[in-house]
C-alpha cells in the first residue's frame, strides 16, 4: 500500500516525515537554483505542464554528476507531491529514480536521475539514428515498466501521461518511465473534476478525449497512448494532431527514412498488429500490457532470426495499413487491402471497370462478420 507521507507546513518552518527523508534527499531552493545556474534559459531542455532543465550536483567526493530538474507550476501541488510520493515507492529498472525534491513556498521542484526523452531522440535530425532494432527493445522496455505499473503492485497504477517525452532513455538508451504528476492507483478511477487538458507534445485533447470517458478511467487507456507511441517510432513523427501528410496514407510509405528497408517483414507484421491493437476504439478490445510486452519480444526475436541471414540488403514491405483519424481524437485503421479491378455492364450495355479495396480469403468472412457489429472495417490480413 503506497504511503501519503508529505508534511505540511508548520510555524516553525516545514517538516518532513522520517520515510520521506530516508527515501530521497530535500533540497532547499538555493541548492536547485545553484544547480540550475537560476534556471538558466540555456540549462531548459523541455517545456510542458512542467519546465525541465538540466542541473549538476556534487558526489561526496567533490565530483559533478548530472541531473534532471522538474519544476511545477506552484498551482499544481497536488501533481508535486504525486510524483514524490509514488517515485519514492516504485522500484522498477523502467521508471525513473527519483534523486531528492524542493518543497518551497514558492518552488515545486523534483530532482531526478539525468536523461533525454525518447521524443528528443526521434524528432532531431542532427542525433545519431536510433537503428530499428533498439526502437523495439526501447518498445519493450517501456512496456515492461507500464505492465509492473498494471498488474505487479498491490494496487494498479494508471501513469496518464504516456507519450515519447515521458519516456526516458539513459545514456545506455535503456527507457525508463517518468512525468507520474497525473498518475491514480485503482484499476477503475472515477474523474470528479474537469478533464486535463495539455499541449504538451501536441496531446491538444489527448488526457480529455482519451483518458475520461463518461467519468472513467481504466489502465486500458495507458495502452491507448504507448500504442501512438509504438507509431511513433516507427514513423520517427508525432502522432498528436495527426500529421497531415499521414492523413489517409499507408504507414509503410511513411516510416521514418532512417530506418525504412531495416525493418524485417515479419517482424513488421507483428509490429503493426500489436501497435493498432493498442489503439482500438473500444477499452476492452485493447490487449493487456503484459501481452503487447510479449508481442514486441516476438517482434523482436522474428527481426534478430531473420537479420542473422541478411547481408546488407534492405527490407521490402508489401502489406498496406492505412489508419484515418477519427472525430474525438480517435483512429481507425484497415491493414493490407487489396485494389480488385471488376468488370461489369451499365444500364446501357457499355462495359464499366471498377477498382476497389478487398481483403483476401479466409480473412475476409471475419472482417464481415466485424463490419456488420461495428459498421465500420477495421482490420485485415492479405496473405
């Protein structure tokens, strides 16, 4: 059971329960300002609901160390003190360490572990190119550390806040889990007040559309968001608005230019299908963390057993997977159609040809089977 152990504030000056103090250290605000150089515009290294900069501390031994400075806005305590309590207590190679905090009057600040976001590494064209298949064991890192947050405490830990800023890579490129300010525990989480809205990385109505519905919040919807991750990183572009020049258009045309041809086809498929899994427009439809943990393990073995034998050729994908924005900020996708030429003859005799899109057999009785529950064609597989 995790523990609300922040002290108030006293005439005295502020107190802190023994638990805090032991699991992290308290800085007073000189300290982080001295880190920061003042939070110095230079040391900024993102900007969303909070400000990051990067800080330097001091070992024992004299020597510097870096670190990650999170500063709140003085109006989002409650976001503060989430983020100290719930760190403090989680102890999971993914999730990021906590270092110490400040708790001044004026100041809400956490102090954490140094590292660059998952985003950083993607959208700068001047960085080294993150090779597909360390995309993949990143995908698998972050959903390891999402399925401990589900289903290996006591009580679920709904994160709220998954995209590719709040996933963090170290300098082994080794992904951890952060920004827990909105995160809830309970596995079904009833929304009393508005709903969150933020621009952060894009996410216009991200926390509004997605996370709330009808006053609900379930773990399913952190699978919503690490499945716009997982696109992501593929397409090496945000997902939140849709791009418009993915509007409508295959995402195999679309992958990021530093890795198109090195992703394996059969690794691809598995990809995909666990990647628009995530994102389907029902809750209950979407897989458990623990099952897109293992999908993209397959993924990536599939990519290793096959890469083994390739000597500097590149990859061809002959699948299609079209995904259309939807209204309220959701998607829908159709995988692998088919174009089919029909001849035919009009009221006039005069022969017609018609093109359309057709899944191939024996996908195709399921497919029709869904559209007619759904109204809608979601998926196919062309062999």
């Amino acid at each position: 059971m995790f523990l609300k152990c922040f002290g108030e504030s006293s005439s005295s000056g502020r107190q802190y329960p023994t638990v805090i103090e032991e699991l992290c250290r308290h800085f007073s605000l000189a300290d982080i300002q001295k880190s920061t150089n003042n939070f110095d515009h230079k040391r900024l290294i993102a900007r969303g609901w909070v400000k990051v900069y990067k800080g330097c501390l001091q070992h024992i031994d004299g020597s510097d160390y870096a670190v990650t400075v999170r500063r709140f806005n003085v109006e989002d305590i409650e976001m503060f003190k989430r983020e100290v309590e719930l760190l403090c207590q989680l102890h999971h190679p993914n999730c990021v360490s906590i270092v110490g905090f400040c708790n001044h009057k004026k100041e809400k600040i956490t102090v954490h572990e140094y590292n660059r976001s998952l985003l950083y590494y993607l959208l700068d064209e001047v960085r080294e190119t993150l090779p597909w298949k360390k995309r993949i064991e990143i995908c698998i890192g972050a959903a390891r550390g999402l399925h401990y947050l589900h289903a290996g405490l006591k009580r679920t830990i709904i994160h709220r806040s998954i995209n590719s800023a709040s996933i963090l890579l170290d300098d082994n490129m080794h992904p951890k889990l952060s920004s827990f300010g909105l995160s809830i525990m309970g596995a079904h989480f009833k929304e009393k007040s508005k709903p969150i809205q933020t621009d952060l990385v894009g996410l216009v109505h991200y926390l509004s559309l997605e996370y709330i519905k009808d006053g609900i919040v379930t773990h399913k919807c952190d699978v919503y968001a690490f499945g716009i991750v997982l696109l992501e990183v593929v397409t090496g572009v945000r997902f939140f608005p849709i791009p418009k020049e993915l509007m409508g258009k295959c995402v195999e045309e679309n992958i990021d230019p530093k890795i198109k041809g090195k992703i394996a086809p059969e690794c691809w498929q598995v990809f995909i299908d666990i990647a628009l899994r995530c994102i389907e427009d029902e809750p209950d439809e979407r897989p458990e963390m623990g099952e897109v943990e293992m999908e993209l393990e397959l993924a990536l073995l599939l990519h290793e057993q096959v890469d083994v034998t390739n000597i500097d050729s590149d990859y061809t994908l002959f699948s299609k997977t079209i995904i259309i924005p939807k209204s309220e900020g959701n998607f829908q996708y159709v995988i692998g159609l088919t174009e089919q030429e029909t001849v035919c003859s009009d009221k006039e005799g005069k022969v017609v040809r018609q093109k359309s899109h057709v899944a191939s057999y024996p996908q195709a009785e399921a497919i029709v089977k869904r559209q007619r529950r759904e109204n809608i064609l979601w998926k196919d597989l062309v062999q």
